[in-house]
C-alpha cells in the first residue's frame, strides 16, 4: 500500500484538547490517574487525592514506604471516519477508482497515526452505484443505501461528519453540504477531479471539436474557444470550493494523472491532504 508520509505527520500533529474525539492523543494537560502516558509520580496527599489514585507499582513507594500516585499525560481515542461519495452522473469509472483507492491508503496512513487501542476508523461508501471494491471490502467499508438522492446524501455525509475528524472524497457536485445547516469544523474535502474537470490544456491544437453539452462546441485548434473553455471551468471549480470553505470544510485537491500508475500524484495527493489537515 502507498504510503502519505505527509499525512501521517500531520495527523499525528492534531492537538486533542481542541476537541474530545480526535487528534493527537496526548493532552497537554497534566493530572493524577491511571490511564494516559506516565510522566512521574507524587507523593500521595489525602487533600488532593483520593486512596484509589494510589499506585501499588510504584517504585518511589517500594523504595521509601510511603504512597505515590501516577501522574500522566491524559490519552484520548480519535475516531475517523471516511465517506466516500460517487455520483453516476457525470462520473467515470477511472476517478471512483480513484476514489477507492484515496479512501484505501488513508485508512492505512491513519491506523498508523492512530496507535490507541480504542481508535476506530470508519468507511462508509454513499450515493450511486455502490459496488465496493475488493480492497474496500477487505478493509471493512460499510456501503449506505438509498443515498442516491443529492440531499440525502448530503444530509447523510453531515451526520457522520460531526463525530471525530471526517475526509469526505467526492468531486462535490451533487453533493449540497451546504443546504443541510451544519458547520464542518473537523472536516477534510478532498475534491477528485478528471484532468479535464480542471482544463483542456492536453487537447488544445487538435484539429477535432469537441462537444460539451447542449449545442455547445469546442473548436480545439482555436485558442480563443479554448482559454474561455477552461476559465468557465475555474470558476466553477472556485464556486464549489468557496461554498465548501465556508461551512468551515478544508480542501484537498486530487487531479487524475494517467500518467500514474495509480491513476493520480501520490505525492501531490499527499501533500494537498496534509496542508488540509493542518489547516484544521
């Protein structure tokens, strides 16, 4: 499996205290317990402590007689969960094989990030066309029925979003995050995309046209009809990613790249997760 170097130091970076369920599970607070990361003892105060902090392991107390308590770093479970969307409309069989795969290697990176014994990761598969793939199988991935529907898949997506930190993988263009009146404060988008979603760059000068829907065509060996072409494609790319950001989602970009064995930059995909994450 690929790994996200990138990506597994930025989640094990997350500061937990700034929520319960995810992130680093060392708190930077300190106290007197049994369970979290051992950073000393102190002597036993029947002001402050009660009989059942006594720790009966204690070396300080084998060596002077009297009863210690532990002090630890708090540790906190994280929970994970991954939402993968697919939509027929408009998709290809090559990003959804995109998406499999993204959704595979996080949970990978993340299980290494997350060494507690209580974390759990989570995948769930949403919307059209829900045939898992093998690898998605083998890592437990739960598929959600009767999410076809846009707002239902939306609204589907939120509540899984608000427990613990959520990576959402679509293209978000059938998926109305915004309509379901949630803020998604501990939320990865990562927006998978066809080359061509982006910009026809690869085409221009062919002498062929190509036809876009509607009536409408594009002359490729004129420059003219490309350059507005693609900038009509940036700004709807830029719409879908401002409506993201502001319900307080942190986006990724993936790109297809056949030029890749895995059908997209493993390093550029890490780095786009990794810069979202810390940005959290």
């Amino acid at each position: 499996m690929p790994k996200f170097i990138q990506t597994e130091s930025a989640l094990a970076e997350l500061p937990s205290n700034l929520f319960d369920s995810r992130g680093r599970h060392n708190s930077f607070d300190i106290k007197t317990g049994v369970s979290g990361v051992k950073i000393g003892e102190s002597e036993y105060d029947p002001t402050k402590h009660t009989p059942l902090d006594i720790d009966p392991m204690s070396t300080m107390s084998m060596i002077t007689g009297m009863p210690y308590v532990r002090q630890v770093i708090p540790s906190r479970p994280i929970e994970a969960n991954i939402i993968l969307h697919n939509s027929k409309e408009g998709s290809r069989s090559d990003i959804f094989e995109i998406k499999s795969k993204l959704a595979s290697t996080l949970i990978g990176e993340i299980s290494r990030a997350m060494p507690a014994i209580r974390d759990r990761i989570n995948c769930y598969v949403i919307g059209d066309d829900l045939e898992l793939s093998q690898e998605l199988l083998k890592l437990g991935a739960n598929s959600i029925k009767d999410t076809d529907n846009p707002l239902i898949a939306a609204t589907k997506t939120a509540d899984l979003c608000m427990n613990g930190l959520a990576f959402i993988i679509s293209d978000f263009e059938r998926l109305p995050l915004q309509d379901v009146g949630h803020m998604f404060l501990r939320t990865v988008g990562i927006k998978v995309n066809h080359q061509y979603d982006v910009d026809i760059n690869e085409l221009r000068g062919r002498k062929a046209v190509l036809g876009v829907g509607g009536s409408r065509e594009i002359r490729l060996w004129k420059d003219r009809d490309v350059d507005s072409f693609n900038e009509g494609l940036k700004k709807h790319d830029e719409v879908i990613v401002d409506r993201l950001k502001r319900i307080g989602i942190s986006v990724a970009r993936v790109i297809s790249d056949k030029k890749e064995t895995s059908g997209f930059s493993l390093n550029a995909a890490d780095r786009q997760i990794a810069d979202a994450i810390n940005r959290l």
